[in-house]
C-alpha cells in the first residue's frame, strides 16, 4: 500500500530515487505510465500486469475502451530501479505531467503517482472542498 506524499527530486537524466520505504515493494520492477489529471503513474509490474488484463478481456467494440488502452499502454515504460532505487521517468511523460526537477510523489493506496508541485497545489484547492461531499454511491463498497 502506498501511502504519503515525498518531494525527491529527477536528476539531469530524468531519474527519480524512489522513497526509501516503498523500494523493496517496487524492486522487482515498476511500470511508469501516463495517469489522468496530468500525472504520472507508477505501478508495481504486478499490478500493472492485472489492470493490463482487465483492458485484454474489455470489449474491444468500445471505442472508449480501445482510447484508453491506447493512452494507457502507449507511453508506458518498464524499468527496475538501480541500486540506489531509481528509475527513469521517460521524456514524454515527464512533458506529460510538466515534471521539473522538484516533484512530488504521492501515494495513491495502489500506486504512486509522481506530480509537478503547482499542479498538485491546484489539485488540491479545486478538489479537497469536493472530498467531505463525496456520496455513499461513490465509496459504497469503501466504507
């Protein structure tokens, strides 16, 4: 389970050192991905492997599902992180998520998803008022 938010920050090459307390979860490799709201996902292989499947098994007649399997696997990057737990976070996805040197890197329950810090500011200020008001039809199977 990934939890909390960190502030590393990508060396010159686009790497990030993952949080110390998530690399032993992550060290038999990661699938950094394209996620919604301009971020980027970070995925263990395993769990990136079984959402894969799901979109396998989705009507390939859904244009919608064909759209966001395409948007899903077509900048997605497989890496191990090296001995000082870092990966690389490919060009396209750092332009994707407007990621700079200083990022922040939060945890998502499933994932980890990496963010420029203004964006993730703004997030928050547009959708923390949304989150007390969040319906038993939304987290139903939650709580």
């Amino acid at each position: 389970m990934f939890l909390g938010t960190h502030s590393p920050r990508l060396d010159d090459k686009g790497r990030l050192a993952l949080p110390a307390k998530y690399r032993a979860d992550l060290a038999e490799g990661v699938v950094v991905t394209k996620g919604q709201e301009a971020c980027v996902y970070v995925f263990t292989r395993q769990d990136f492997a079984e959402r894969a499947q799901a979109l396998r098994t989705a009507p390939l007649s859904s244009k919608s599902v064909r759209t966001f399997s395409r948007m899903y696997g077509a900048e997605a990057h497989d890496d191990v992180p090296d001995k000082q737990g870092r990966v690389t976070i490919p060009a396209q996805l750092r332009e994707w998520a407007g990621l700079d040197r200083d990022v922040l890197v939060v945890g998502a329950i499933s994932r980890l998803e990496i963010w420029n810090p203004q964006q993730w500011a703004d997030f928050l200020r547009e959708q923390g008022p949304a989150f007390s008001d969040h319906d038993e039809e939304v987290v139903r199977e939650l709580f």
